[in-house]
C-alpha cells in the first residue's frame, strides 16, 4: 500500500458517502412526495388508492 | 464507481427532486373535487327539489287553471242560457213597446179630441154663463118691477080696504035709511022700492093675500174683499139678519151685486158676493128687498 494509494482510497470512500447521500436525497424527496400525495387523496376522497 | 454511475445519480436525483416538486406544487394547488361533488350534489338536490315544488305547483295551477276554466265554461253557459232569455224578454219588451206605442197614438188621438172637445164645452159653458148673468140680471130687474107692483098692490089694497070701509059705512047708512023709509012708510002701507043704482055693480076684485111679508132690513157695506168676493155690512143678529139671507147692494137706483149671509155677529154680517154687475165699495146700500 501506498500514500498515494491510501489518498486514493479515501477519496473514493468520500466521494461514495456523497453519492450516497445524494440517493438518500432524492428518495427521502420521492417518499415526502408520496407521503403529501396520499394525505391529500384521503383528506380529499377517503381513499388513497381505490376510486371513489 | 464509475464516473457513468456518478452521473446518472446526480441526473436521477436532480430528476427525482424536479419531478417531486411538480408534483407537490400540482397536489398543492389541485381542486376538491369531492367538496366540489358535495357542492354541485347539493346543488343538485336542492334544484331537484326547487323543479319538484316548481313542478307541484305547476300541477296545482294548471288544476286550479282546469277548475276555473270549468267554472268559467259553466258560467259561460248559465249565461248563454241568461243571454237566450234576456233576448226572448227583450223580444216581448219590443212587442209591448210596439203595443204600447199604439195605444199611446191611440190615446193621443183620444186626448187631442177630449182637448178640442173640452174646448167647445169651455165656449158653451162661457156662453151659457154669459147668458146666465143675463138672464140674472133680467131676473133682478123683474124682481125690482115685482117688488115695486107689490108696493103698488099694497097700495091699492089699502085703499080698496078704504074704500070697503066706507062701503060698508054707506050700507050700515043705507040700511038705516031704509029702516027709518019702512018705519014712515009702513004706516001709510007701502013699502020702499028697490033702489036701482045709476052706476051698474060690478063684480068685486077680491086682493090677493100677500104670502109673506117683507122684513126689509137695511144698512151699509163696511168692508169688501174684492180677492175673496166677500164683504161685510153694518147690521146684525140685533137687527134680525140670518145665515142665508140674502142682501141687494144698490149705489142709487143701480143695482150692484147680491151678498149672501155666511156669518153673522152681533152687529155685523159676513156673506158672500154674487151676482156681481159692479164693484161694490164702502158706504154702498144693501137691502133685503129693492
């Protein structure tokens, strides 16, 4: 191993941790935007997936 | 990782997070379709049952709009039924003004006669007063020449009864003579002839007794009412006048008019004026006889 190529490992773990948190962002944006849909459907039609 | 992976990570967030936001800004925004469902449902119901009113009440009138027309066909007909006899009335009405309308040009006639007629006897009844005052005022005038031949007999009568007496008085004389002719004469046996007159007898004219006898009341006139033709004169019950008695008014030796006694006071007499030749006036004589 060496310096160079720990340096490198590193700034692959890093740059994985952010993608990561990326993904984490756009699901946890996706899941807000499901949850929103589905209390707006049962507040407004008492029903989430079944036609009214 | 690759770089690919990288990429397509990035692209499929930035896409995640663009599409999440359409998406919550259409859900934001979006209608309430159920309240507007309620709504419009609601709506609905109430303009059901507005058309279900409307359309009871439409139903009510256009009964009542069959009951009144019925009523109005059956008044129609009673008055139909009015009209036909109103017409057979006005009919007969005509009759009996055609009728009538010839019984009032009868009666006309009739009444245009019974004018002219009356007319007539108006004219003979003038006359016929006319001829009356002529004849009362004739009557008048022989009852004056009456009453003067009256005074003329009673006259002649008194002096008939002279005469009488002294014939009488000239037969007591006559028969003396005669007793004391057969006393001179008896002795020498003769007896005196029958005297002849020299004026021939004549039958005697014997007087009417008069009937009855004149009271002769008179006086004056003391008022007139030539409106009323009624007048009174001065004398009354103290003088013996009556009700009913009837008093000759003279100016002179003219004849005025007759007053005929309807009240009498004690001195003073109310009567009625008739006859009238002449206005009588205050100061006039009135008398029961002329």
């Amino acid at each position: 191993m060496s310096p160079d190529g720990q340096s490198r490992g590193v700034k692959a773990a890093t740059s994985n941790n952010l993608y990561t948190i990326i993904l984490a962002l756009a699901f946890f944006a996706v899941l807000a935007t499901v949850a929103l849909v589905a209390y707006k459907c049962y507040t407004q039609y008492g029903t989430i997936l079944k036609i009214p | 990782m690759n770089t690919l992976t990288k990429i397509l990570i990035v692209l499929l967030t930035l896409s995640s997070i663009f599409l999440c936001g359409i998406v919550v800004t259409y859900v934001a925004n979006a209608d309430n379709y159920r309240q507007k469902y309620n709504d419009l449902r609601a709506d609905k119901d109430s303009l059901s049952k507005k058309v279900e009113d409307f359309t009871k009440q439409v139903n009510e009138k256009i009964e009542q709009k069959r009951q009144l027309e019925d009523k109005l066909n059956s008044e129609i007909t009673s008055l139909k039924g009015e009209i036909g006899e109103l017409q057979t009335n006005l009919d007969n009405a005509e009759r009996e003004k055609a009728a009538l309308l010839q019984k009032v040009n009868s009666w006309t006639s009739i009444t245009k006669d019974f004018y002219q007629t009356t007319d007539k006897q108006g004219q003979l009844l003038k006359n016929t007063l006319d001829e009356l005052n002529k004849v009362q005022a004739e009557q008048i005038r022989q009852r004056k020449e009456l009453n003067e031949t009256t005074a003329t007999l009673v006259e002649k009568m008194a002096i008939i009864e002279t005469l009488e007496s002294e014939n009488k008085r000239i037969l007591e004389e006559k028969a003396e003579l005669q007793k004391r002719l057969d006393e001179f004469l008896q002795p020498v046996g003769k007896i005196a002839a029958e005297p002849v007159p020299v004026t021939p007898r004549e039958d005697i004219a014997r007087p009417a007794v008069p009937g009855a006898r004149d009271i002769a009341l008179q006086g004056l006139v003391t008022a007139v009412d030539l409106k009323n033709s009624i007048a009174s004169i001065s004398i009354g019950t103290a003088d013996g006048v009556k009700e009913g008695m009837r008093f000759h008014v003279t100016r002179g030796d003219e004849f005025l008019c007759d007053i005929l006694i309807i009240d009498v006071d004690t001195e003073e007499a109310v009567g009625v004026l008739e006859l009238v030749q002449q206005q009588p006036k205050v100061g006039d004589n009135v008398s029961t006889n002329l």
